[in-house]
C-alpha cells in the first residue's frame, strides 16, 4: 500500500496519471487512491483535470450509450 507522499511522487515523475493508473503503479486499492487524491485536492495540491466531450477524436462520445462513461478523468499536481 501506497502512501500519499509516494502518490505524490508518481504524479511528479508522471506529469498527469488517471486515479486508475495510479492504482496499478503503487499496487494500491483504487478506493485508498481516490480518498489520497480528493485529500490532496482540498489541500490544493493536486488537481483533478475532466476531458470535454469535444476532445473525443472518433465523435463517438455523443452517441455513447453509456453517457458520458468514456470521458477520462486526469489528476496533475498544482
């Protein structure tokens, strides 16, 4: 299990990670990542990033029949 300062220092090292990503890397449950990220979000040390739907280059994300299940969520550090 990751602390937050190692999740601090992926996204360092990493430039933007997806919280998913994280997980994977630092062999840590996606929960305890999620929770470490809105901690350093409120403290306002890491940033949480949301593609727009027009960034999708297939245009596929209008007709997608899981709303808006295929937009990615970045986190970068402030």
């Amino acid at each position: 299990m990751a602390s937050m300062i190692e999740l601090r220092n992926m996204l360092a090292l990493q430039g933007r990670m997806e919280a998913q990503q994280l997980s994977r890397a630092l062999h840590t449950p996606q929960p305890m990542v999620d929770a470490m990220l809105m901690r350093m979000e409120a403290m306002g040390k890491a940033k949480r990033i949301a593609e727009e739907p027009s960034d999708c280059l297939s245009g596929s994300c209008k007709r997608c029949p899981e709303g808006k299940a295929c937009l990615r969520e970045w986190w970068v550090l402030q």
